[in-house]
C-alpha cells in the first residue's frame, strides 16, 4: 500500500456512492440479525458474511485503491462518513477501528515484509487486528499518557522477550494480527505478531457501554512473548515516532464514521417527528421538536466541516496533532448532542432497540472517550496555547 495523491473528486464520489448504496441496501437489514456474543457485540460470523458480500459487491476496503493507492484523507473522510451509516457498515467493508488505522500505520512505515505478511490480509479481509497500548489504571499503566507505560521487552539474540499487562484492547478476543507496544531501554517500541500467541492471554473482556466492536475491549497479560527482531516497526526506541503517524488520522477516522452513524439516526428521527402524532399535530410542527432537529442540522454541518478542515491539514503533510484533537474534541461533543436529541425527539421509541438511534447514542458517548477524553485534548490544547504564548512574547 503506497500513500500518494488520493483517487480524485470523480472516482472518490463513486467510491461512496456506491458504499452508501451497499450499506443502506444490504447492510442495514443485518442490524437485526441475532448473532452476536454475550457483549452483544456482532459475533465473527456475521461479520465474515457481511465482508464476504461486500468483496462479491466491490467495496470492500474502498479507502484503498487496487493499485494499492491510498485515499487522501479528505476522500477517505467522504468514503468512512458513508461506511458509517449503519454501526455494521465499517465491519462490513473493511473500515473500521482498529483495522483501519493499523493498516494505514503499516502502509506507511512497515517494510515490505511486514506489509506482505500483515498488512495484505488486513486489506484483504482475512482477519482482524489489535493495537496493543493501554495499560491497566489500577496498574498505574499507559492510559491517556502513554509515557506512563509499563510493559517491558529486551532483546535476546535475535528475539525480543515482551512482558506486562494491557487493557481496553479492542478487538484482541479474535484478532490475527497484533500491534504491541513495549517500553526498552532506549524508550517505547512497537511490534507485529500473529494472533493467537499463547505468551498474550486474555484475562477479562469487560461488558461497555457500547457494542460495535467484535471481541469487545479485552484486558490482556503477555507473559514472556518472544518477538523475532524483524519484526519490530523500525528501530528501537522509535515505538512514539510510530503512534504519532496513526494517531491524527486515526482519531479523524472515528469522527468521519460517526458523524455517517449520526446522519442516520437524525434520518430515523426526523422521519419519526414528521408521522408521529401529537395534540393534534405532527411532532415536527411543535417548536420543540422542529428546533432540535434543526440544531441537528446545525451540529451535523459543523462536524463534516471540521472533518474536512482537519483532512486538509493532514492531506498538506501536517501532523495534525493540534488540529485532530480540536476535531476529535468539537465533533465528538456535536454528535453527542444529535444522538442525544435523536433518542429525545423519539420519546419511549428512541431508547428500544427497534431502531439503532439508541446504540448510535451508546456508541458516541463511548466515543467521547475513546483515542482521547476531551478533557484530555482540551488539556494539550492549553499547553499549546502557553507554548505559543511564550514563543510569540520571547520574540518581542
């Protein structure tokens, strides 16, 4: 996979197309197909069906090209918003997190080895992926700090022996392939592994809030797993260089796939409010209603616009740390508020799971955790306000 100047307006407009067609055609139907596991997440039938039809249809994996090409991020922003118009749409086509980030990481920094043996199946559908970074709280590991990590490896001939404990690890439970981050002596390093590897044991998959993720956030052990050196992503000590390439347009990612999920969900709503009865009327006539789905509106445009501005930076080769956590903070927090008004507009009918308006709501709200707490980036957004600060005074 070699990143270059993205497919153009006209083939990008029908790559999402016709993922929006697929997703709306044959996607949706699934949302209430029974086969999920005990975390009610999409069991890893399903999920293989889902992706079986999505290569018969040709949009499998639509943000990368045949020739290997990658979509720029503001095409890829136009492709994921349509992928994510069902909670099982990025499943189905081969977009979702973590899949999707990983294989943008390795697209770009893994050597050609690493990209025929893990990167081809990702793209391929052939299995799923992990990314292992998280640290146990009650541990005192790596969470929103990463600098805080613990897990440890040191070379031994020409292995790497990793050792320590991860937590919130989505999709593990089920994975093929495995992106480790380990602490050296020369500081955070990061490997690729096939899944299962009995050295990594899953003690726990904790029940969330939401439940779009098959295998669920796994706590995990890895006790004494033995890495070849070739398979490390670059060199020793390189591991933050590493995360900071995924980190940016990962996070973007998750607001291009929401913000189609909310999309969605503001369409179930409004067509409820426009129905359904009361006092004589329809619920869109009273101001109430009208208003909400107005602020809808309101929020759903500024999200997209935002995307799109944060896409642009990534696209000028800008690290985007700044900007996709001004994304990740403004977007997240707006589709909380649509998915809020959805279920609200809905009365008694938006918190059933007849309609997926009420998993939407669960999702976001866990999105507004996940790559990130707003705090969080509202935090390193004031750092860099004092840092700015200081340079522009020091100047004077």
């Amino acid at each position: 996979m070699e990143h270059s100047e993205g497919a153009g307006p006209e083939l990008t407009a029908e790559i999402a197309a016709k993922v929006e067609a697929f997703v709306r055609e044959v996607v949706v139907p699934y949302e209430e197909d029974p086969r999920r596991d005990h975390h009610d997440c999409p069991s890893e039938e399903l999920v293989a069906e889902l992706k079986d039809k999505a290569r018969a249809a040709g949009v499998l994996t639509p943000h990368i090209l045949a020739d290997g090409r990658h979509l720029t991020q503001r095409e890829t922003a136009v492709v994921l918003r349509a992928s994510g118009l069902s909670p099982l749409g990025p499943l189905a086509v081969n977009t979702a997190a973590p899949d999707e980030g990983n294989m943008y990481l390795l697209g770009k920094v893994g050597s050609p080895a690493i990209k025929e043996r893990f990167l081809k199946p990702l793209v391929e559908g052939h299995g799923r992926s992990a990314f292992f970074m998280t640290e146990p709280a009650a541990e005192n590991g790596a969470g929103s700090d990463p600098s805080m990590m613990l897990t440890t490896c040191r070379l031994d001939g020409n292995h790497w022996v990793v050792n320590g404990k991860k937590a919130f690890i989505t999709g593990a439970d089920g994975a093929k392939v495995g992106i480790v981050m380990a602490k050296s002596d020369d500081g955070a390093c990061m490997f690729l592994v096939d899944l299962p590897d009995p050295a990594i044991r899953i003690e726990h998959v904790p029940n969330t809030i939401d439940s779009s993720m098959p295998g669920g956030h796994a706590v995990v052990t890895i006790d004494n797993l033995r890495v070849p050196a070739d398979q490390m992503l670059g060199q020793s000590g390189e591991g933050f260089r590493y995360a900071q390439v995924r980190l940016a347009p990962a996070r973007l990612s998750h607001c291009m796939r929401w913000l189609g999920a909310c999309i969605r969900a503001n369409e179930i709503a409004t067509d409820y409010a426009n129905r359904r009865m009361a006092f004589g009327t329809t619920l869109i006539d009273h101001e109430g209603v009208g208003f909400m789905l107005a602020d809808n509106l309101i929020d759903l445009k500024q999200s997209e616009l935002i995307i799109d501005w944060c896409a642009g930076v990534l696209d000028a080769g800008e690290a985007g740390g700044a900007e996709s956590s001004i994304a990740k903070v403004a977007v997240s927090e707006a589709l909380m508020r649509v998915a809020d008004r959805c279920v609200q507009v809905m009365g008694g009918s938006g918190v059933t799971d007849d309609t997926i308006v009420e998993q939407v709501f669960r999702e976001i709200r866990a999105f507004r955790i996940y790559d990130g707490p707003t705090e969080v980036h509202k935090w390193s957004l004031a750092k860099k306000i004092k840092r700015d600060w200081r340079a522009a005074h020091e100047q004077r």
